[in-house]
C-alpha cells in the first residue's frame, strides 16, 4: 500500500444482501483531482459512502492518511480530516447558512482554526445570506453551501458527489472555478465523482472509470480531455 | 366582578398550562432529537418527588436546594440509563417501548419495596395573593414562571449554543451531522440526560401539592403524552408551548366550571380533534407550513 491520502483497496460493500462495490482498489495522492466517472447505478455513490463509513464495508480495506480508517465511523473519519459533500447537498434546512457552516467546524480536529473568511472569500453569496435558512436557498447556493460546510473544517480531502446535478450551468462553472482554485492555492486533495464531461476536463489531474461495482479504467489527463471518450464511460 | 371572573381564568389557565408544560418538556426533548418515547417518564418524575421529599424530611434542606437535588440525581441516573441500556435500542424503537416500561415497573415497585406505600409529605408553601375578592396561591404562579423559565433555557440550549445547534443539526439530518464529524452519540446521552433532569425537577415541584407515592407517575404521564402528541416532536419549543397553551385555554375553563375530571375529559377529546386534523402535531404542521415556503423560495 501506498503512502497516499487515500488508499482503498479490494473495497466491497452494499446494501442488504448485495454487493455494490465488487472489490474497488485506488489511490490518491496528495494535492490531486480524481475524477470517478461511469454511469447511473454503477456503484459511485456507493463508493464514496463507503470511504466516509456510512456503509460497511463488507471485505477490503481503506487507509486515510496511511492509517487504517476501515472500521472508524464516519464522525471518526470527518474527525480525521475527510469532508464529504454528498449527493443532494443534504444541507440543514431548518438551520441558518452560518449555522450550516458551523456545523463543519468539527471536521479534521487537528485544524488550527476555522476558515470561514476563506469559504465567505470563495462564495460571498454565503457571507450576505449567512443569517437566511438554508432550505430557502436554490440549489445552486446550496451546493455552495455544502461545500463550503465542508471547507470550514479544513478538510484533508474532500468527497465531493455529482456537485452538477439540477444546476444552473453558470453555477456550475462558478462551482468548478472555486474547486480548481482550492486545489491550486491549498492544494486541497479532492475526489470527484461526476457526469459532467466539462467539469471533468475542467478539473480532473486523472481519473478512474467505474462499471458494475468495479473500475475498469485508469484515465490520463489527455483521456479526460477528450469529450468521445468520456462519453463511452458515461453512456447507457 | 366580571376583572375577578377574569383573573380566576387566566389563574386556572397558567396553573393548568404549568403542569402540561413540566410535565411534557422532558419527554417532549427526549422524543423530538432521540425519537424514542421514554415510558418510565412518570417514574422519573415520581423519583424526583422522592428525592425532594426525602432531602426535605431527612436531610433538613431547603426547597429549592430540594428541587436540585431532584434535578440532578434524576439526571444523573438517566445518564446511567442512557449509557447501559436505553443507546442499545436506538435501532429498534418497538425495543425502546419495551425496555423503558420494564423499567417503569422496576422503579415504582423498587420504591414501593424500599420505601412502602407512601412517603413522608412536603409541606405546600402557602404564599396567598390577593387581587380584589380572590386569592391565589403564589406558589401556583411561581411554578407558572418556572414553566416559562425551562422553556427558554431549553431555547437559548437550542438557538445559542454550539451543541444545541449540533443538536438541531442532528433532528434534521442525524447521517449527515454524522459525516461532518458531530458526536451523535454524544448528543443523545446529553438529550436523554436533560430530559430526566426535567422531570426530576418537575417531581420536586409538584412534591408540595401531592401525596407522594410510588405510582404517582401516573398522574403526570397521562397529561405528559397528550401534550405531546399534540405540540408533536418537529420542534420541542413550539410544540411544547402551543399544544400547553391550546389544552390549557379547553381545558381550563371546562375544570374551573365543571370540576377536573370534565377538564380532563376535554383535553383527551381537544387532542383527538387536533390529531385527526394535525397527524404531527402543532409543530409538524408549522414544520410542513415553513418547508411548502422554503420549497417554493428554492426553486433553481
């Protein structure tokens, strides 16, 4: 096993009696952009719950940071520096936007400080709605909002789950912008699993392909950038 | 004559919104953040009226020393409850049921073995106020102000502080508060804690005005539970001091003419009539009302 930030290896998981992930092996290393692509139902979502622990995994291993994080729960690992930013956004929408990003102090306890001038620097829509209740926000601003919830914490690698999904394209790009930033001035290590072909190539260092539980393709940058290949991974 | 009708009412009206609230509040915070419905309530509170009676008979303390002792031995032990057995059936909310009834009847026929069929009385504080022709008990009011005073700490716990803010985090999204790292565990054994807390407090208030025996619980639990089934779990501060203070305005009057077996009566039928038309309760239905809003604010 590599040194890496993340290192999952032979990761099975599922629901139930079946298994989704049938045995995934990655790593990323520090400062990265992978991206995960593959279509619907292929198991990306899976995947990433799996590395936050909110699923068991049923055999295999996962390392954060070269320690084994496996058996941790999922406050264990936010607590350890993973931020998650999950599909639909789940954000608090009874709580205000400040109080949502409140709740993302807990994340990497070894953090020296929070960062909310650096989350309010990226999304300034956050800092002049901060008193709002989140539920009244688009889903646009919401998806800011979680990632900014996540970025509050100082994460050591952040998940982020189809951030493009039922967007605005324009917030889209705006998304896109603020993650390549973070990366380039933090070198904040991110995992991105996505179906948007521009952001992909907008974003990703590499990336992985998934189908039916598995990764069934290593992608260079140049494969990213090319729009007839991704779209051989994405289509049904 | 018509100002004395009045303040008789509006005395009736806190007395009876006063017991509801004390009686409910516990095991109102206990089902809105944990979502299990603590059975042995009516023990807890009928433990803290022991406590207060046997620190004011034997240990010679004032009452308000009393009502801490109440408060913090009760929370103590739900402490030590939530710890051994009560986080074993967060899964399994039928379990919950079952076990905290088992513990209902472990602890008021504990006390009846330890202690016997009653209990050394606490003597009522009679502080008398006169407005016009009528008199009230100040004691009465106080605990109408003491009612009022939980409900904004409760508040301020909530709104104003990061773990209550964790807290409401966590009664909206628990897996979610979970991924960013909030102690969920931590938050439940703190909940449950508080809630037994509350009703020790409510047993030592109450110790004064009743005979103290082992399965007085049952005289507050009943109360307890169509308060909350009205106010519903959405939210414990709404839903605490709305259904407290609709029941009341029923029932109050319906006692003050009729006696209060016909109050009681009119709170069972005013709650049945609010939860045929309100499933959730007062504060589900402002819940539901704020996100049909926030819902049409949203859209992309």
């Amino acid at each position: 096993m590599g040194r890496g930030v993340l290192d999952v290896s032979n990761l099975s998981a599922g629901y139930g009696s079946g298994s989704i992930l049938q045995g995934v092996t990655l790593e990323i290393g520090a400062g990265e952009i992978v991206a995960m692509i593959g279509r619907n139902g292929v198991g990306k979502s899976t995947l990433m719950k799996a590395i936050m622990g909110v699923l068991p995994a049923t055999s295999g291993e996962v390392a954060f940071m070269g320690q084994p994080i496996t058996h941790l729960s999922p406050e264990q690992r936010a607590a350890m520096g993973i931020g998650y930013v999950p599909q639909g956004r789940e954000i608090f929408p009874e709580l205000t936007v400040e109080e949502n990003l409140m709740m993302g102090e807990t994340i990497n306890r070894d953090k020296r400080g929070t960062r909310y001038d650096i989350v309010y620097a990226y999304f300034p829509v956050l800092r002049e709605r901060r008193r709002q209740l989140a539920g009244t926000f688009s889903g646009g601003q919401q998806q800011m909002l979680a990632i900014g919830r996540a970025l509050v914490g100082a994460p050591r690698l952040l998940l982020v789950d189809e951030p493009s999904v039922g967007i605005q394209p324009t917030i889209v790009l705006e998304i896109g912008e603020v993650l390549e930033k973070i990366n380039a001035e933090e070198g904040l290590t991110i995992l991105l699993v996505e179906q948007n072909t521009r952001l992909i190539a907008r974003l990703a260092h590499r990336g992985y392909a998934m189908d039916k539980g598995r990764i069934v393709a290593r992608l260079g940058r140049d494969q990213l950038t090319n729009q007839d290949m991704l779209v051989q991974y994405l289509a049904v | 004559m018509g100002l004395d009708v009045l303040a008789n009412l509006l005395y009736q009206f806190a007395d009876n919104m006063a017991f509801l609230l004390l009686a409910a509040l516990g095991l109102m915070i206990i089902l809105g953040v944990i979502d299990v419905i603590n059975l042995a309530h009516g023990e807890f509170i009928m433990l803290g009226a022991y406590l207060t009676a046997l620190s004011y008979n034997w240990g010679h303390l004032p009452l308000p020393a009393c009502a801490v002792v109440s408060m913090v031995g009760v929370g103590l032990f739900g402490l030590v409850l939530e710890r051994t057995l009560i986080r074993r059936f967060y899964q399994d909310k039928l379990g919950a049921l079952v076990a905290t009834w088992g513990v209902s009847l472990i602890l008021s026929q504990g006390i009846l073995i330890v202690f016997g069929p009653s209990m050394a009385a606490v003597p009522f504080p009679q502080w008398t106020l006169t407005v016009g022709a009528s008199s009230f008990d100040g004691y009465r009011l106080m605990l109408f102000g003491v009612a009022v005073g939980a409900v904004a700490v409760l508040w301020w716990l909530l709104y104003h502080t990061r773990i209550g803010v964790q807290t409401r985090a966590a009664m909206q999204n628990a897996e979610m508060a979970a991924c960013l790292g909030i102690r969920i565990r931590r938050i439940y054994l703190l909940t449950f804690a508080a809630g037994s807390a509350l009703a020790g407090l409510t047993g030592a208030l109450y110790a004064p005005t009743t005979t103290i025996v082992p399965l007085m619980g049952t005289g507050f639990v009943d109360v307890a539970f169509i308060t909350v089934v009205v106010g519903g779990g959405a939210n414990p501060i709404v839903g605490a001091l709305t259904s407290a203070a609709v029941l009341s305005v029923i029932s109050a009057p319906l006692a003050s003419i009729s006696g209060t077996f016909i109050g009681r009566i009119g709170l069972l039928v005013a709650a049945l009539v609010v939860i045929r038309f309100l499933p959730q309760g007062f504060s589900g239905y402002v819940r539901d009302l704020q996100r049909r809003r926030m819902g049409a604010a949203a859209a992309p």
